[in-house]
C-alpha cells in the first residue's frame, strides 16, 4: 500500500467523512482487485460503524494478499475483540508477536485472551509494559489483576499511582482501582474512586451499581463485617485455621472457668454478621450482586441457625447449673418428695 492511502481512510473517517472513504476503498478494489489496501480500508470502515461480520469478511481478503503489515493485525485484533472470537484475537497476536515483537500491543492481547491463569499470562503483560512502560491502558490493566489476585500485592499499587499520574481521569481505571482497594479493605479510598469514576460516567450502570455497594461501607457495623470476610478470604489457610482452631479452643477452655457465658465468645461474631447482613438487605435497592444474594441466601440463614442453637445451649446449661447449685433438700420439696432426714423422722412417729 500505500501506507498514505490507509493514512488517508483513517484521516477521513475520523473526521466524519465515511462514504468518501468508503468509495476510496471500493474504486481501490476495482482498479486492483488483488492489492490488500482496498480491503484493508474497506474493513476499517466497517469496523468504524461495528458492522464487524463486514469488516471480518474484508479483512480475511487482506490476508489471502498480504501478510506483512503490522496494521493488518493491530485492525484484526480489533475486529475479532468486537466479535469476541478469542481463537482469532490470540492467532493474529501471536503473528503480531512473531512478526513485530517490539509491538507492545501484541503481547497485551496475547495475555487478555488467553484461556490460562494470570500467573502463565503475566510474561506477556509484562513484556508489554517493558515495551511501553508509560501506557496507562497496559498498567492499569495489570495493577487490576494483579490486586484481584493478591490485594496486598505491592507491584499493584505502584502501578495504580503510576497510571493516576497518567490518566487520572479515566472512568474504567478508577473502577478498577476501586474495586481493588475494596479487596485491600480501605474503603475510604475505594469509596473516593467509585464517586469519581461515577461523575465522570453518570449513565454507566456498572460504576452506579458498585459505587452504591461502597456507600454501604460508610455503616460501621457493616464495614467491620466486611474487613472480617475479606481478612478470612484472602489469608492463607496455614494462618487462618490455627487462628480459628485458637479461637474455638480459648472459648472450651473459659468455658470450665466461667461456664456457658463463654459462649457468647461465639455468639458476638454471629450477632455481627446477622446485624451486618440486615443492614445490607435493608440499604439495597438494585438488582442483587453474587455476593449479597450469598449473603442474603446463604450466610444469614446460616448464621441465625447457629446463633439459635448456641442460645439453646446457653440457656439448657444454665438451668443445669441452676439445678445443680440448689440444696438436696430444698429440691425435693419442690418435687414434692422427702429427704432421707425426713422419711426416718416420720417411720419414728409412727414406731411409737
């Protein structure tokens, strides 16, 4: 091609003329129906006004003519994303890869699509950001999954400080910096960018779902609840069984000290959980996340059966003690029975 003619596609359509690069490219076609450019322009229309089924079509004639150009892929890539053809989106990065491995690009789409764990994927992130260490799409991307795996991860928050000197107004990086901040449990700054996210895009409904869920965490008792889950949730088993095993093992051994009131040891966690739970359901008015239908469905029917049965155990054991604290002979007159003193005074009377 004609670089300048691809050039000059682009140039038109993004400033509104689309049908004079639409007949550019079909007269490009007719006067060489075996040169790529025709095509290749043609797709980008297409894809310009997500006719993407048209723009996939004119884009496999470009590969039959030519395979050597990096904008070739790039505009692939691009077509099969619309498309979400992962199969397509992987095959053009690795070609891209192979072909251009100092396009950053290639390697980002590579590691997206990817049907693999992010530990097998993060070389290609990495690569990109190595590639371009100053594109905010890449690093925000990469601080996200990374916090999503292990939100005390600390390349994570480097890279979001990084991003928010480069773009900090960007929507969707300040939702998924608030997302993993909500899994750090600092609400507080998870709250500043879910608002900001949602006044910089009011009418997305993803950002004002996810911002009402941080408004909840303003209820202390419920931001405690929430502290406590995502402790447990993200701490290595190796640390939180012997804690829980501790735990449980403190309340049975005060429970020979003081009794059946050591079970409120485990009766405060659940009365937490219950009240945490309630306060949730009662401040929630959208659609139900995964989580609060757990919460709602799961864990708080769970967790008042449990406080039920613990309260039976208070109370039973407490009427045991009870009985066990009152004299012999005191229990005997209220069943209505003698006491041994009491029945040899009675065989003496009637002996004489």
């Amino acid at each position: 091609m004609k670089i300048a003619s691809y050039e000059r596609t682009i140039h038109l359509i993004e400033n509104g003329h689309l049908e004079t690069a639409k007949n550019e490219a079909e007269n490009m076609i007719l006067e060489n129906p075996s040169h790529f450019a025709g095509y290749l322009n043609l797709s980008y229309y297409y894809l310009k006004i997500n006719q993407l089924q048209d723009a996939a079509q004119q884009m496999e004639q470009v590969i039959v003519y030519h395979t050597g150009q990096k904008e070739i892929y790039q505009q692939a890539i691009a077509i099969y994303k619309g498309l979400k053809d992962s199969r397509k989106v992987i095959n053009y990065a690795r070609a891209g890869i192979k072909l251009f491995p100092e396009e950053a690009v290639f390697y980002f789409e590579l590691a997206e699509h990817l049907p693999r764990r992010l530990n097998e994927r993060e070389p290609f992130y990495q690569k990109a950001i190595e590639l371009q260490p100053e594109n905010a799409q890449f690093l925000a991307k990469y601080s996200y999954l990374l916090a999503m795996k292990d939100p005390k991860n600390k390349q994570a928050r480097h890279y979001e400080h990084l991003v928010l000197g480069l773009e900090p107004e960007k929507p969707l990086y300040l939702f998924w910096f608030a997302k993993a901040n909500y899994r750090r449990g600092d609400f507080e700054r998870a709250r500043n960018f879910s608002e900001q996210a949602v006044s910089l895009a009011p009418d997305d409904e993803q950002y004002q779902l996810f911002n009402s869920k941080m408004q909840q965490t303003r209820q202390p008792i419920w931001a405690l609840y929430e502290k406590m889950r995502l402790f447990f949730r993200f701490t290595p088993l190796y640390y939180t069984i012997p804690l829980i095993t501790a735990y449980l093992w403190s309340v049975y051994l005060l429970g020979g000290v003081i009794g059946s009131t050591a079970l409120l040891l485990l009766v405060i966690p659940l009365l937490l959980m219950i009240t945490a739970i309630l306060i949730q359901i009662k401040q929630s008015g959208h659609k139900l996340t995964i989580q609060e239908k757990q919460n709602r469905y799961v864990r708080l029917p769970i967790a008042i059966i449990s406080l039920i049965f613990l309260l039976g155990i208070y109370f039973v054991s407490n009427y045991q003690e009870e009985q066990s604290s009152v004299p012999l002979e005191s229990r005997a007159k209220i069943v209505g029975q003698q006491t041994p003193n009491s029945f040899m005074e009675n065989s003496q009377r009637i002996g004489r």
